[in-house]
C-alpha cells in the first residue's frame, strides 16, 4: 500500500488526515474538502486490517483517519475498537455509500453526503481524538449549542 500525499491548497497544516479506501473518484472529494484544512493522504487499501490501518497512520503521522466503510461495515467496526486501545488520540470518520444497518451502527457519514458535515466531522475527530468518538453526535451537539447564542456572542477568529 503505497499511500500519494496531497498537501492543502493554502498550504495549512493544522491537521493531517488520512483516507483509507478504495473508491478513486471519492480521492478527489476528499482532496476537495478536507484539503482546506491541512494535508491529505491516501492509501488505496479496504480498511479492514487493523494492524495495516494502524501501521499507516503512525507511518503517516495522521491526526484523524477517514474510512471508507463501503462493503466492510463490520471489519471496520472492528478497526475502531482495535484502534481506541491502540491509538487511543487518533481521530476517525467513517463513511459509508449505502446506509446500511452496520454503517448506521458506526455512524457513518454519507460518502456523498454535505460536504459540511465531512469538514465539521474531521474537524471534531481532530478535537476528541478518539476512535470510538460518535463524530455525528458531536457534530449535531455543536449545531444545537449555537442555536441559543445571538449573533453578537458568536466569536469570530
């Protein structure tokens, strides 16, 4: 598995994300949408092995995996817990062409779903750094927090 590296446009490095699936075109919606917060990188490889998957995100030095769950609801599911014992700081999101019960049950994201929810996700599984995290319940979490604030109170950075 030889994974091709792709640093953000802007070049931002605040986070390094790994995808780990199959899918060719779905390279390019990912470049897209996590490229604007940091650097890229992809191993075209099933997520299945927890081992591989391990192995290539501390070779590749990732803050949040993404995982392609296609088609391997179920050995991805087991990556996740294997991953929370063995890389207990790692981020991941997981996405899921069809929303299958297992995919449910991971919470996975639509592949092809918001591109805002795909940013927002990546972004809190760099925050909560865990495997297990529920990436959608924190994200809809975050979208209910600001709902109660006025305008004025929200920050601007």
């Amino acid at each position: 598995m030889s994974p091709q590296s792709m640093a953000a446009a802007d070049g931002a490095r605040t986070v390094r994300v790994l995808v780990i699936g199959t899918d060719a075109r779905y390279r390019e919606r990912a470049r897209t949408v996590i490229g604007a917060l940091g650097s890229v990188v992809f191993a075209v490889a099933k997520p299945c092995d927890p081992d591989d998957v391990a192995v290539l995100a501390q070779r590749e030095r990732a803050d949040v995996l993404v995982l392609d769950a296609t088609g391997c609801e179920a050995a991805v599911a087991h990556v996740m817990a294997t991953l929370a014992a063995k890389a207990p700081r790692l981020g991941v999101v997981v996405v899921c062409e069809h929303l299958t019960d297992a995919a449910r049950e991971l919470d996975a994201l639509p592949k092809w779903g918001w591109r805002s929810e795909l940013s927002a996700a990546v972004q809190h599984a760099q925050i909560d750094g865990s495997p297990l995290a529920r990436s959608v319940e924190r994200w809809r979490a975050g979208r209910r927090d600001l709902r109660d604030l006025a305008p004025g109170q929200i920050s601007r950075r």
